[in-house]
C-alpha cells in the first residue's frame, strides 16, 4: 500500500472520457458521458452535481474501475491514476456506496476488517499490524463499543460509518463516494458530514462525492464540478476556499448564496425536476 501520508502526489485524470451503453432492440446506443476532461490532483474533496440520470454514478465508478457486466468502459478515452493509464482495480483507490455495502452476517468488527480476509491485503500485513489498523478505523468513526454488534442492530447512520470506517482502514489515497450520505435523516446527516470533516482533516486523501444536495456541495466542497444532463459533459467547475467546518452564518453569507444559485442555473437549465436543498 502506498505511504498514506505521501498524498502530494496524487492524481486522477479522466481524459476525453465517452461512455456508451448499448440500447435493447437494436436502438442507437445511449451516450451518457460525452467527452468528460478532468483532473484531480490534492488531497481535497471534489463534489459531482448533475441532474439525476445523467452519468454520476457511471462516471464515478470508471473511476473505481467498478465495471458494468459486458459493457466496454469506458468507451473512448483514458482514466490515469499518478500518471499511469488504469484498466483495473487500484490500490489508492476505494468506494463507498449510498446502501453501505455491510455483510449483515458479520460483527461490525468483521466488516470493517473484510479487506485483510483478501489476499491482496492479507499478504501485506503481519496480523498483529492490519488488526491494529481496524482498531484505529474503528475508533475514528467513534464505534469501539460497537464493534461485536451486527449491521442489523445499528442505526443507518452507524452502518454508514462502518462502511466508512471499512474504506478508511485501507488509508486510500483516492476515496470515491457515490451519494454516501443520501439515505440518511437530515441529523444523520448533518453528524455524518462533520465526521467526514474531521476525517479528512485528520487522513488528507483525494475524496470525489457525488451529491444531489446543493447544501452538502457548499458544506463539504473544496471544488464543486457540476455535469450537464444526457450526455454529460462539465457544465461548470469552480473552488471554495472558504475552511472547514462552515458555519451557519458562511452558509448565509452572500457568497454561498451566489455559489448556490450559480449551480441551481445549470440544473435548471438542464431540466432536473428533483433539486434538493437542505439548510
Ligand atoms: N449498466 C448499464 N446499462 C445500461 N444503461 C445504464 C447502465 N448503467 C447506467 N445506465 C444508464 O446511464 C444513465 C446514467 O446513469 P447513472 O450513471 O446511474 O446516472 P446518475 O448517477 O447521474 O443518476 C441512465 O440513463 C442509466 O439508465
Ligand atoms: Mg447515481
């Protein structure tokens, strides 16, 4: 595994970036991703806005190299992790889902300790260190006094931080999340989204989080890129500077109020009917 403080020099790039999937009944094949140039290349967190259906996910996951059952991906263009084209699952690089992904058959302690029972991890480990590594986890999502529970005994919440805590014991340099936080009650949430917070205060990685909540973009964005409707291309990409964590009263400043209708124009005008905005 790479040195997980070495994050200077990180990078994920997509270039030209096209994605097709192939229609039923011999029907032109649908363009969701068309011609997508990007580039990440710090630690910091980068929010992916665009109306529903339009190819977040399909991006995110070419970026996971988590591939769709026979479907070329993608279909022209390049993604390059620190330089090198990537056509498979990459060390750096781990996802989160917005369903947790949790074994339910499992403790917590197990789930958060499930990468170490693949050879991959196993092997590069004594078992003393990658136990260690699932007791810090753990204690850095604040669920020690949960660890023998199992994910039907915790709150939805709790189960996203296990699947957190699951991402974070394999200090990945890159960490892909696919609306993590969605399923969760806007207090959840709010708590959830300051852990994340501090997490990557704490463990600077390059994080992309994929969101349909305008507020979450503003609260949790160093950079805020937002894809047009289908097929997707960058319809805006700007920074924040404004630190972390963002007060109630930066969230009602002018500039916020700008940055938020700034991109509620392009889901406008890209038609999405399901914008959500929490405060
Ligand atoms: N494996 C697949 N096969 C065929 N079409 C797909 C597949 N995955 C996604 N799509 C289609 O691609 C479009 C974008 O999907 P997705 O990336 O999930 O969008 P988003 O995450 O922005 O809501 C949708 O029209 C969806 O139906
Ligand atoms: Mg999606």
């Amino acid at each position: 595994m790479s040195d997980p403080m070495n994050t200077a020099n990180i990078s994920i790039e997509l270039r030209n970036i096209c994605q097709e999937y192939p229609a039923p009944n011999g029907q032109a094949p649908l363009r969701v991703l068309d011609d997508i140039n990007l580039t990440l290349d710090k630690p910091s967190i980068t929010m992916l806005l665009g109306p529903s259906g339009c190819g977040k996910s399909t991006l995110l996951r070419m970026m996971g190299s988590v591939r769709p059952l026979g479907v070329p991906t993608p279909t022209r263009g390049e993604v390059l992790i620190n330089g090198v084209p990537c056509d498979g699952p990459h060390d750096d690089v781990v996802m989160v889902f917005q369903r947790y992904a949790n074994r339910p058959d499992l403790t917590v302690w197990d789930n958060v300790a499930f990468p170490f029972t693949l050879k991959l991890w196993r092997d590069r480990f004594k078992r003393t260190e990658w136990q260690a590594m699932v007791e810090q986890a753990l204690l850095d999502v604040g669920l020690s006094d949960k660890k023998n529970m199992r994910p039907a005994q915790l709150s939805g919440g709790q189960n996203q931080r296990v699947a957190l805590a699951r991402a974070l014991v394999l200090r990945p340099r890159i960490l892909l999340m696919d609306e993590p936080f969605g399923a969760l009650d806007a207090q959840t949430r709010t708590e959830t989204q300051l852990l994340l917070t501090e997490l990557h205060r704490t463990h600077p990685c390059a994080v992309v989080f994929v969101t349909h909540d305008v507020s979450e973009a503003l609260l949790l964005g160093d950079r805020v890129v937002v894809l047009s409707s289908q097929p997707a291309k960058i319809a805006d990409d700007f920074e924040i500077s404004e630190p972390r964590p963002r007060s109630a009263t930066w969230r009602r400043s002018s500039e916020a109020v700008r940055l938020e209708e700034r991109i509620l124009d392009h889901l406008h005008a890209a038609g999405q009917g399901q914008v959500r905005i929490t405060v």
